[in-house]
C-alpha cells in the first residue's frame, strides 16, 4: 500500500518535470531530472501560473509523499 504514494508522487513530478523543460528550458530541466527537489520546489514557486496547471499535480504530489510516508511508519510499526 505504501508503494501507491510513491507512485503517485511519481507521476506527478514526471508531469512537472515535463512542465518544467518546457517553460525554463534544457538546462534546467536536466537539473529538475538530476535533482527533483529542484522541481518540487519549483513547481511550488510557480502553482499560481494558470497557464501551467501546476496546482492539483502540486497537491497531489505533496499530498502522495505525506501519505506515502504515513503508510511507511505505519507499515514499519506492524511488522
């Protein structure tokens, strides 16, 4: 079940690592693939873009890493 927020996450920084190249370029979207930190936090920088539609790839992938890491203590705990 943990493996679930991560793959959310997943999903979600691939699409503002997408978002990312296309709006800031090579450069920097290489940094965003090398370090997805970089991208998270970029993609906070820039939710109220409408253009981007960054906003609910933002909160889902905030909200998957909170759950995915609840579920990991969780898991941890139980066994």
């Amino acid at each position: 079940m943990a493996y679930l927020g991560a793959f959310i996450a997943w999903i979600a920084g691939i699409v503002v690592l997408i978002k990312l190249f296309q709006k800031e370029g090579m450069l920097k979207g290489i940094l965003g693939f090398i370090c997805m930190l970089y991208t998270f936090i970029w993609g906070w920088q820039n939710i109220k873009n409408e253009e981007m539609q960054l906003k609910n790839w933002m909160y889902a992938w905030t909200a998957a890493i909170v759950v995915g890491m609840i579920l990991n203590v969780l898991a941890s705990n139980s066994g």
